[in-house]
C-alpha cells in the first residue's frame, strides 16, 4: 500500500472533477465485469456506500483500490493495492481501518511511509519456517497448509507494519463463519505466533496486530463409534481394495495410534517376537513402546512392505511428504455409511471402549501415551458402569435397612427416633 502522489488535490480538483462525477455501489460483479476506458485516460469510480474509498482503472486495465481522506487540511491519497488479489471485501475492510486511524488523529500516509521499509509478510513467512518452524514444531507442515488456505495471498506482497488488530479481529471473525469457530482460532494462534517471532527478530515495528483478540470459545468434540458403526466399518473395511488403507484404519482402532505416527512408523520399529510397536516420535515428546494385540499384529505382518523395510506404509509416501488419507477415509465412511466421524475419533472410540470394560484411567492413559492423567480424565464418565455398581451397592445398604458401617460417615447412619416433630 502506497501513497500517491498529488496529495494536495482533492477528487473536485486539477483534473479530477470526471472522477468525482463518477459514483455508484461497487460490488463484486460491477468491479469483475469493469471495461478500461474507452478515451484511453485512467478513470476512477467512487463509492456510494463508503466514502472515500474507490477504485481507479486504467487504459491498460490494471485496477486499483484507492483510499482518500483529509489530515491537516490537505487531501492524502492512498493505493491499497490491485484487483484481483485484493478483493473487494478486503480492500474495504482496509480502507476502514485506515480510515478509522485517520479519525483517531493518525496519518495512514505518514505511517505507511514509517512502516515501508519493514519485510513484508512473505519475508516473515518464510523465516518463519526456515529459523523456527521445522526444527521445533512437528507439526509445521500442518502450519504451511493453514497459511496457504485460510490466508489471503494478497497478504504476501503486504509490509508487516499494514496490518491492524481491527484488521485481524474482522479476519478472525470471518473465519469462524466460514470454516468453524476451532478452525478460525487455530489460524488466529498461528498468526499471533508468526508476529511475536516477527517483533523478536526486528522484523516488525509496534504492536503485535494478532494480540489481545479474544479466541471463540471451543466446545470440546466427543465422538465415538457405536458397536454397529464398528460393525459396519469392518465390512466396508473388508471391502477396500487397497490393502494399505484396510490395514491403516484397523490399526488405528486397534492401537489407538494418532495419524501422523501410524503413517510414519517404520519396520525398525516393530519387534514381531515381543508383539511391539516402538515409536520415537510423538505428540508427547517422548518415545511410546506400544503392546499389539494378536489381530494388529496379524494386520501389521500380512503388509507387502514388510520384506522391503522401511515404511510400513510406503506407498503413502510421495517425494518425504506424507500424503493426507482423507480420501480413503471418507470412500470407506461412506461404505459404511456412518458420518460425522473423522479419523482421531478411531482413537477416541479405543478409549471410549477400554474405559466402557472397566479399565482404570492411569492404564488408558498409558496405552494412549496421555502425558497428563488430566487429559484421560475427561473420558472418566463414560466408565456408567463402575458409576453404577457403586449407586447400587449404596442403593441396597439404605433399603435394607442395616445399620451402615460408622467408616460410611453420619449420612447413611440411621437416624434416631424423636418425639419432636
């Protein structure tokens, strides 16, 4: 975004008296379908429903939003950037902040001028993986795909000093329309994440635009397969072609393994003798030696790749990128015709299964490699049935009538007989 020259004019002034003339609603298919103009001089269209915001077009058909605005008794004009990659809705969105600054007594013009010698957000992006994401995060690949799907690529060519928090609360709200509440504060982290490295590194001046936005509030996701959906989903399993995906679902119920760790484990990693699965790499920072029952165990060793090594699942591997089984995933749900379900729910269904049968919260905990018993404990109320013979055994103490025993505490114990009412 950058300031134009001839600031001291006005859209009635030196020349401009055609451009002021020319008003209407801009919207998106007046600004898609706008033809050059036919004299061969650059035309502007201004707004009706935002003043001071418009849209120049010229002979060559390049257009360009523009922002116009009074600060110490001159006109400032401001290019926000062209069309197509700065849409309608986001140019207005930035004209609106830049507008507001300027009623907030601050200059856009003098601040863009301040702020352009600051990298760009394509500069932070790329540093961003480079110098942190790939050596410390595993899960950056995760990061590259938010960024290049929920992030406008108009952003790339922007000055990290452009960006406002008005700007990123709009942007934080849109997605959480579009794309889910969960989705739009996992972008919101990331950003927030990228601008704090930003201001450590000097590469950002001020604020960081990403802070104090409050996050929406997340309600917690519990799905698990019911025994029919289990049912269904071995027979559609039973009827997949591929015998890499057939194994790679029936692994994850059966072990209780997250994605990325199944899709990376290697043969090295298996000791058929013991009956183990070893993984070096998980999501609580530290090694997890997995027991495998005798029907993972059957699945594992009935897998091609066992006589190459490597991968156990080597023909999901393209050029070191894992590749997303998505698609396989949904082919097999609508097999069997269960939805709603996405593949960390098989892991969620294992646990919902092993708790149901009476299994104790730490040995959940374990077989699942929970770093903190905290996080098995949110699975304790569907353990209905140790909930229930608990209720019964006190339910037939009280109607019994037997005098409890005084380590019951004064509650149970039978209350003596008074003669006042």
């Amino acid at each position: 975004m950058e300031e134009t020259r001839g600031d001291t004019q006005t859209p009635t002034q030196s020349g401009s008296k055609r451009a002021s003339a020319n008003r209407r609603k801009l919207d998106a298919r007046f600004v898609e379908g706008l033809k050059p103009p036919a004299d061969g001089k650059a035309e502007i269209i201004w707004d009706t429903d935002q003043r001071g915001f418009g849209l120049r077009i010229q002979p060559s058909g390049r257009k360009t939003w523009l922002a116009v605005y009074q600060h110490d008794g001159r006109s400032r004009w401001l290019t926000l950037g062209t069309y197509p990659p700065l849409s309608l809705k986001d140019a207005r969105d930035l004209a609106k902040d830049k507008l507001a600054d300027v009623q907030k007594g601050v200059d856009a013009a003098t601040v863009k001028r301040e702020a352009r010698e600051q990298p760009t957000f394509r500069e932070l992006r790329v540093r961003y993986f480079d110098d942190y994401a790939r050596d410390r995060k595993r899960s950056w690949r995760q990061d590259e795909w938010m960024l290049s799907k929920y992030v406008p690529q108009a952003w790339n060519s922007r000055r990290l000093g452009s960006f406002s928090r008005d700007e990123m609360t709009r942007f934080h709200s849109n997605l959480g329309r579009e794309y889910g509440q969960s989705t739009a504060n996992h972008v919101l982290r990331l950003l927030r994440a990228m601008f704090n490295l930003a201001h450590d590194w000097e590469m950002l001046n001020g604020e960081n635009p990403a802070a104090r936005i409050k996050l929406f509030r997340e309600k917690r996701r519990e799905r698990f397969l019911t025994p029919d959906e289990i049912k269904a989903l071995n027979r559609a399993l039973a009827e997949e072609p591929d015998r890499y995906w057939r194994a790679f679902f029936a692994l994850a119920l059966l072990t209780g393994c997250r994605r990325s760790e199944l899709l990376g484990a290697q043969w090295r990693q298996v000791d058929l003798d013991a009956k183990t699965l070893t993984l070096p790499v998980t999501k609580a920072d530290r090694p997890h030696l997995l027991p495998l029952s005798d029907a993972a165990l059957a699945l594992v060793s009935s897998l091609p790749s066992r006589a190459a090594g490597g991968f156990i699942f080597p023909s999901h591997r393209q050029q070191g990128h894992l590749v997303e089984p998505k698609t396989a995933w949904r082919r097999i749900c609508k097999r069997a015709s269960v939805t709603g379900c996405r593949i960390h729910d098989l892991r969620h269904s294992l646990t919902s299964i092993l708790i149901q049968r009476g299994y104790g919260i730490a040995l959940v905990g374990k077989i699942l490699n929970h770093s903190q018993l905290s996080t098995t404990e949110r699975y304790a109320h569907l353990d209905l049935e140790s909930e229930r013979r608990a209720i019964d055994d006190a339910a037939s103490l009280i109607s019994s009538g037997v005098e409890p025993a005084a380590s019951y505490g004064p509650a149970l114990r039978r209350p003596r007989h008074s003669s006042s009412v």
